[in-house]
C-alpha cells in the first residue's frame, strides 16, 4: 500500500565545524517507484521520472494524483533500463515540447519528443515524435541523461553498449554513437546537426559526437552560472569519475574510457595517456562505493556555504561529497554518509538541489549552519 509522508522531515548529518552542516528535507510524497530524475519546465514545479515509464509533478505541496505521463506500455523497466531522464525545451512556455530518454521493449534506447496538452500537468501522448533509435548490444550502460545546454542544443549521454570492459571497444570509435556524448538541434525535423558539432562536416566521426570515450555518463549537468558542463562517469570495476568540460569547449574531447579507468590503464600494463582529458575527481571503491552519481553545482540562495560548489554522491554507500577548486585542483570534501540509494540530483527553478533515494523519497539539501555575523567597523 502507497502511504503518504509528512510534509518535510529532516535527516541532519554531521558535518565539521568550519564546514556545511548538510540536512535532507524530505518531500511529502507516496513511497515513488525507482526515482530516476528530477528536474524543472521553468516554474515552480518538480517533474519526477519513474524508472517504470511515468513522470510525476510535485507541486509544492504534494505529488499529483494523475501522472504528467505515463508510457509504461512502451518501456522495459529494470535493471539499467526504463525510462531514463526528461528534458524541457528552451522555449517550453511557447511551444510546450519535452524529450524523453527510454528503453524500449527490445532493450534499444529511444529519444522521442512529446508535447504537454492544454491541461498543463498532463502530456499529449497522441504525437510522440521519434528522434533517435539506438541499438543497444547488452542490457547494461544505456546512459539516459537528457540535458538542453546554454547554447539551447539538447545533449544526450550514451553508455558504451554494456557488458564489462567495452568488448567490442565502442567507446574509442566514432562510427557509432555509443560511448559518447551527443549534441542536436531539436528545432530540425526530426533533428538537426549544429554546424558547429567537431564531425559536423563529416570525416573523423558520426556528426552527433560531441565527445567520445565515455562508459556510462548517467548523470551530466551544466552550472548554470558559468555554463560548464560536468559529466559523471560510472567506472568499471575500480575507479569512479568525473568530468570537467569547460563552456568555451569546441567539443571532441576525449575522456579516455576504455584505454583509462579514471587516470589508471585499463586492461593493460602501460598505456598512453596522450589525447585523452584527465577527471578533475576520481575516487576508488573503497568503503563500499561502486557507482559515481553527478549531481550540480549549487547556484540557490537557500544555503550560501555551498554556493559554487560541485555536489555528487556514489549509489552504493549512500556518500555525498562537495567539491571546490582551491586553485592546485579540485578538492572533495565528504558533506554526508547517509543510506540512500543516490540515483539522481535534480536542481529547481531557483538553483534549490535535491537528491533521490532509489528506493522511493525525494530530499532537498540544505545547509542548517548559521552564518557567522560579520564584524561591522566603527569609525572613531
């Protein structure tokens, strides 16, 4: 049975003195099914995805009765399936287009464009435009991220294929699209190639590639304030990263997988490094991590010790780190050792963060550490 929550409770976790001291508010939601992705259409609303194939709205108060959508019929659900991310367009507001990121019955990755009905907490499921068919080898390592970037193209991340080690060695090759990073312009029919993509005019790559050597990115983001882009890749069987792509990128960076895992040789003895962009954050899987889940760097007003900082956790030991460049390189610092299931962040209107416990709650994050008053000068 679906039992409702009180409006907000809060999970403190300890933290240190000179630091944030991180709490988790919890939503007032029914226990959700595999939340998999949170993120805003430029208001005040939060867009759940469900992992089974729905998208539910919380509204400040309370999730909605009826889902936004629901195509459960269409997806396969588990595992590293289902329905994966959603993205608003740009323009949402006038035109009322979201893009989804699913697997489909046969395992493939489908990205197909929806637009929202007159009621604006339901979606007109009747005209789903297909963009993108992707055949997936295995069942793992689909990506399924979904993100319209500053310069309004809509940015796909796609696993290598699955299995272990990339066997067929997708990610180093730029004749097909997994492995990668991908860039589109939604506005053409069904999409079209910016100009300014690296294999736009052909020779050297699919014209899709925006970057390559990816494993499984399941999370990206962009700061909204500097219009970076950072992209979390899930490691094989050791190493977890992160990647740091700078908004003044030209695209066709290469992140190293399956030649690297994060910094280290993977498969081999020696290996060259040469070509390929280091992670600006890499951990072992010691105590209990094994899966790197990105999150966003906090722009919100709500909590002022973490602004501009990076927050991103590890799915298996529930951890939450916040990350901040202290001029020698980025430095992590551990923010919270909690027991969720860290499948996603998710970022409001207003810059608030929330994280997802897979298992079912929506937290928002916040710092409780009041602020020391500053000393005001006294003219003698």
């Amino acid at each position: 049975m679906i039992r409702s929550l009180a409006a907000v409770l809060f999970l403190a976790v300890s933290a240190s003195a000179a630091g944030p001291n991180v709490v988790f508010e919890r939503l007032s939601t029914p226990v959700l099914a595999s939340p998999v992705s949170i993120t805003h259409a430029g208001d005040s609303r939060l867009f759940i995805t469900l992992q089974i194939g729905q998208i539910v709205i919380w509204d400040g108060t309370r999730i909605l009765p009826d889902p936004f959508l629901d195509i459960r019929s269409l997806v396969s659900s588990g595992g590293e399936r289902g329905l994966l991310s959603v993205a608003f367009h740009p323009q949402y507001a006038q035109n009322g287009f979201f893009y989804v990121n699913y697997t489909n019955p046969q395992g493939d990755t489908i990205v197909e464009r929806y637009r929202v009905s007159a009621n604006p907490n339901r979606a007109d499921t009747t005209p789903a435009k297909r963009l993108l068919f992707i055949d997936q080898p295995y069942p793992n390592h689909n990506g399924g991220q979904l993100q319209f970037g500053p310069d309004g193209y809509l940015y796909i991340g796609m696993g290598d294929g699955g299995s272990a080690g990339d066997p067929e060695n997708r990610a180093q090759n730029r004749s097909t699209l997994l492995g990668k990073m991908l860039r589109i312009d939604v506005n053409g029919d069904p999409y079209a190639i910016p100009p300014s993509n690296p294999y736009a005019s052909g020779g050297g790559g699919l014209p899709e590639i925006w970057a390559s050597g990816m494993r499984n990115p399941w999370r990206f983001t962009f700061d909204r304030a500097s219009g970076d882009l950072w992209i979390a890749d899930v490691g094989q069987g050791s190493w977890e990263e992160v990647n740091l792509q700078p908004a003044t990128s030209i695209g066709g960076e290469n992140y190293g997988w399956d030649v690297l895992e994060g910094t280290r040789c993977f498969g081999a003895t020696n290996c060259t490094r040469t070509g390929f962009i280091a992670p600006v954050i890499e951990y072992n899987h010691s105590a209990g991590a094994c899966s790197v889940t990105g999150g966003y760097v906090y722009r919100g007003t709500r909590s002022p010790r973490l602004e501009g900082m990076y927050i991103y956790g590890d799915y298996c030991n529930g951890r939450i780190w916040g990350a901040r460049n202290l001029g020698s390189g980025w430095t992590s610092t551990l923010l919270a050792d909690t027991t969720f299931q860290i499948s996603t962040f998710g970022e409001d209107v207003t810059g608030e963060m929330y994280v997802a416990d897979h298992g079912g709650a929506i937290y928002r994050i916040a710092d409780s550490t009041p602020l020391t008053p500053k000393r005001r000068a006294v003219r003698k």
